[in-house]
C-alpha cells in the first residue's frame, strides 16, 4: 500500500523499506542529502518539495507519477528510462542538463520553461504535454503522436512549429493571433483553442481542415 510522510522535512534516520506497493509521498522534504529511496514503487513518488537534487538516487522501478514541482534546475537530476505515470517538472525554469524519459505514459509538465534550447522530448508521451510558457517555438521538437492534451498557450507566433501529426484531446495555442505558417496536425480529437484569431484566419482553417473544430 502507501506510506504518506506528508509532514517531515529531515530524513535523519529514515530507514524506508526496499519495496513500496502504492505511494510514496515525501513532499515536505527540501533536501534529497541522506536519502535512500527504496528499489521499487509501485505507484507515485512525491518529491514536490525538493529545491534541489543533489544527491538523489531515484528507483530502478516506478510505477506511477513522479513529482518534482518545486525544482527550478534539472542539475543532478537522474531520470528512469521510462516512467510508466507522470511527470511533474512545473516550476523548471530551464532544459540545461535534463534528461528526460524515452517513454512517459501519462502527463509531461514542464509549465515554466520559456524557451526550448536544450529541450528532448520523450518519444512516446500517453497523456499530456504542457509547455504553456513557451513564448517561441524556435529548437522545439515534438513527438509525433500525444494522447492526450498539447499545451502552447503562450506562443505568439506559428514560426518554426511543426506539431505532432496526432492529438488525443485539445490543443491550445491562445495566443496566437495569426495563422501565418501554421499546419495543423491530421488528427485532433476533440478541440483547438485559439480565440485570438481574426474571423478570416477562422475561415481560411476551416476550409482546410473540415475535419478539426476551431
């Protein structure tokens, strides 16, 4: 089952166990410095109260979401090859030294970068990807399909974006107030959210793509 360590901020003389079926929450602790995590979770681990990871030895084995909301730097950061969850990196501020996962099965959030310099993504994402604080898509490099949601809120322009051929759910590029430049993908399951596109640009995509709701 779980082991919810919701309130402590030291690990002097934790001693956790080799395995944990469910969860394991550790979401108050700031530093990862004499922490031995066990070899396998078999769902989460929350770690959203790390500033830094220095020193951290994720498991071999992580079946669920892992959550790091509090990094601003990937610096010491070692990811599994794979996460079968979720990925938590919301206050990542920028690429340099992330490695990240081949495979992601549910959501990838990275909700602060600003630029993609540096940035590889997985090439298998299950859920979402979100990437609302890109103001350019200059370097970006996105996986050809995406289960679920594709987040680019922030984006200003269509300039260099080229997009998955594939989305499960929306994508939402709110920002954009011109469709120069923009392809869209061949199949999008449900909607495109871009209020800020003039009537005639609204025309023009409906015309190309019947297929996709604006």
């Amino acid at each position: 089952g779980n082991l919810d360590l919701f309130s402590l901020t030291s690990t002097d003389g934790l001693k956790l166990p080799q395995s944990i079926g469910g969860d394991l929450y550790l979401n108050n602790l700031t530093s990862a410095q004499g922490l031995t995590l066990p070899q396998s979770i078999g769902w989460s681990l929350n770690l959203s109260g790390l500033t830094s990871a220095e020193g951290l030895k994720l498991p071999q084995s992580i079946g669920g979401n892992l959550y790091f909301n509090s990094l601003t730097s990937a610096e010491g950061l070692k990811l599994p090859q794979s996460i079968r969850g979720g990925l938590y990196l919301s206050s990542l501020r920028s690429a340099e030294s992330l490695t990240l996962p081949q495979s992601i099965g549910r959501d990838l959030r990275l909700s602060s970068l600003t630029s993609a310099e540096g940035l590889t993504l997985p090439q298998t994402i299950g859920w979402g990807l979100y990437l609302s604080g890109l103001t350019s898509a200059q370097g970006l490099e996105l996986p050809q399909s995406i289960g679920g949601d594709l987040n680019l809120s922030s984006l200003t322009s269509a300039e260099g974006l080229k997009l998955p051929q594939s989305i499960g759910r929306d994508l939402n590029l709110q920002s954009l107030t011109s469709a120069e430049g923009l392809e869209l993908p061949q199949s999008i399951r449900r909607n495109i959210i871009m209020p800020g596109l003039t009537e005639v640009d609204r025309d023009s995509l409906r015309k190309k793509y019947p297929h996709i709701k604006f």
